[in-house]
C-alpha cells in the first residue's frame, strides 16, 4: 500500500479580536484514505523497517537495547538472557543497537479525523487575500452580527491573518477548521465568488511526536514488545502444562490462582498463544482484579494477546489460533469437541428424546469466488 502523510495545522476564524486564530505548535500528520489504524501501522513499520514477528529477531544482534514509555516487556525477562546474548538495557537511544517500541507506538497515536474540515493551504490564502483587497465583497458577508462585521472590515486584522499563515512551516499544507469556523470560511468565500471546498476531511491524524520518533530511529534495529516478548519466556506451554493451569486456576485457594497467573505470564508467549488464548477466555474475566493482574508481566502478556475483560474467544477463535500456529493437535482438538458437545447439550437437555451426536470439527475450506 501506497500512502502519503500531510502536515496539517488546526486554526479558528473570527474568534476574540483576530481574524485567523494559529497555534502553530499544534500541528500534527494527517493521512487521506480508507484504511483503518491496524493497517496503517504496519504500512508504516514497514517503511521504516520496524520488526513485528520474533522470526526476524536475531538475539544475538540486540545489543544495547533502549525501551520506548510505551514499550510492555518485564525487565527481568530480559535480564534472565543478557549474559546468553550479552545484551544491556541503556536509557540514551541514540546509543542504542536496538529500541524497543509498543506494537501498538503508533496505533495509539493514531485517531479519525471526524470533526476537523481541511482546506488547502492555498485556499485559506487566497479567501484571505480577497477579503484583504475587497472586505464589503458580496451581500452575504452581512449575515454576521456586528462584532463580526468589524473584524472583516478591519483592514489591518486581514493583513495580520495573512501575514500568519504565510508565517508558518512551508510544509504545512493544509489548514483545518472546526465546524463553526468552516461554516464562516464557506460563507466568506462564497460572498467573495471563490470556490471552497472541504473535501479533506475523511483523514486520519498522527501525533507528530510517536510519527518522529520513530523516524529519528530509522536505520537502527527497531522491534516491537511483542516481538521480544516471542523470543522471551522459559518454554512453550504444552498439553500438560495447561490442564495443570487450568486446574489451579479453577481453585478457590488465592495462592494457587496466582501460581497458575504466574506460569502464563512466564511461558513464551508466542509458541503459547492457543493455550493462553483459552486460559485467558475461561478466566481472566474471573480473576482480573487479582493483584498480579497488574504486574507488568501479566500486562505484558495482555497487550502481546490483544485481551482484555471485554473480549469474549470462541470455539472458532480457538480453533483459528491453533491452526495458525500449525498447532491445531488432538488435545486442542479434544478441548473444542468436548466444549462443542457441552454448548450443543445445554440447548437441547430439556428434551427427552434428543441427544447430541456426530459433532466434527472440520476446517472450513476458503470460499471461491463466483463469476
């Protein structure tokens, strides 16, 4: 995917004693397009090279490592295999071999552009400068209160508004409105026959800061959290392992709990994620105000699976990870049939005369597309 980032400033027209209100500290990166903030990201991880999959990490190349504010990894895990890869943790990223980013640095930063109408740089200026050589231009300049009036006809004002916006960084190239501001903008331009038109206004803003920052470390090893966290934990979670969890996390005794919590937090979370992904579904709702709920390592495994009190895992969903994974064993297998079978009761117990056979799990083949 193709994409371009504007730079954009938000002002305000007739507002106090001024005709065009800037702040020029406060512009921001602006995309035009369709695609929703997943897609963007990693358009952008792309371009600048960013690593999101622990398959393109090599441990042994990490070196000086510097952590990003937003960046979700348990320090001790990374101490555990310092000496193995002789790694370090330093605070000063322009000495770093490899920053480490949240896998959501730039998602975050990221917003719709629903209530901000974009104009041209161009078309502000030219509105402006017509407005300067003409200001009693067109009859429907007269539907503004007094006040309003005043300013518009204030001949020094316009030159001041003028003079600010030819002020600004060269590489602004477009000027947002709020709504009201729009309204005045269209009014103006229309009483001086001058054609506008907001037809930015279906964008996608990034914050300046997350979009630079990231820029600033073009050309070093950048990797996500999660990608670190795949190459990170003692071992895989197996069969085994899960009922063992499982069991301890159904307890009532708190300690056994926090044990289970414990073992998910520290398996390796990539070669683990349909065992957590089940675990997480059956019980964090259950036990997410336990205390080590909010440990930076449990966090950690929150953000690396997307999970949080709201999301609800399906057979599907369960099914579709394992796959993913090429993990898709008979003890996964087993877990589904046994659920589905549960599910395919529970609606039909109340009959006599009905019971439950034949439940198969197959995997849905892709759909053809017709002529």
């Amino acid at each position: 995917m193709d994409f371009n980032l504007s730079k954009y400033l938000h002002c305000e027209l007739l507002m106090g004693d001024s005709v065009l209100v800037t702040q020029e500290d406060s512009w921001k990166y602006v995309y035009f397009g369709t695609v929703d903030r997943n897609i963007l990201q990693q358009t952008i991880f792309e371009d600048l090279s960013v690593k999101s999959s622990g398959f393109e990490i090599n441990p042994s190349a990490l070196g000086k490592m510097f952590f990003s504010r937003s960046a979700s990894v348990p320090r001790y895990k990374v101490r555990e295999i310092k000496d193995k890869y002789n790694l370090s943790v330093i605070r000063d990223s322009s000495k770093a071999d490899t920053v480490v980013i949240s896998k959501n640095e730039l998602k975050d930063n990221i917003h719709d552009n629903w209530y901000e109408y974009m104009f041209s740089r161009n078309n502000v200026k030219e509105v402006l400068e017509a407005l300067y050589v003409y200001p009693h231009s067109g009859k429907n300049i007269y539907r503004f209160n007094d006040s309003i009036i005043k300013l518009l006809n204030n001949k020094e004002l316009i030159k001041s508004s003028i003079d600010k916006l030819n002020a600004l960084r060269p590489d602004i190239e477009y000027i947002a409105f709020s709504y009201r501001s729009r309204s005045v903008f269209d009014t103006v331009a229309s009483a001086l026959g001058i054609y506008s038109d907001p037809s930015k206004n279906d964008g996608k803003t990034i914050d300046p800061h997350a979009y630079d920052t990231l820029l600033q470390s073009k050309g070093k090893n950048v990797i996500t959290d999660s990608a670190l966290q795949s190459i990170l934990g003692s071992s895989e979670m197996d069969y085994e392992n899960y009922v063992f969890i499982d069991e301890l996390l159904n307890s009532s005794d708190p300690s056994n709990i926090e044990l289970g919590l414990t073992l998910m937090a520290n398996c390796n979370f990539e070669e683990s994620q349909h065992y957590l992904l089940i675990l997480l579904g059956d019980y964090f709702g259950r036990h997410r105000y336990v205390n080590y709920c909010q440990s930076v390592a449990f966090k950690s495994l929150l953000d690396f699976m997307d999970f949080n009190y709201r999301t609800r895992v399906s057979l599907d969903d369960i099914l579709n990870k394992a796959d993913s994974l090429n993990k898709l064993t008979d003890e996964i297998k087993a877990i589904v049939h046994k659920r589905a079978t549960s599910e395919f009761n529970h609606i039909l117990n109340k009959y006599k005369w009905i019971q439950s056979k034949g439940i198969e799990i197959v995997k849905p083949q892709p759909q053809q597309e017709t002529e």
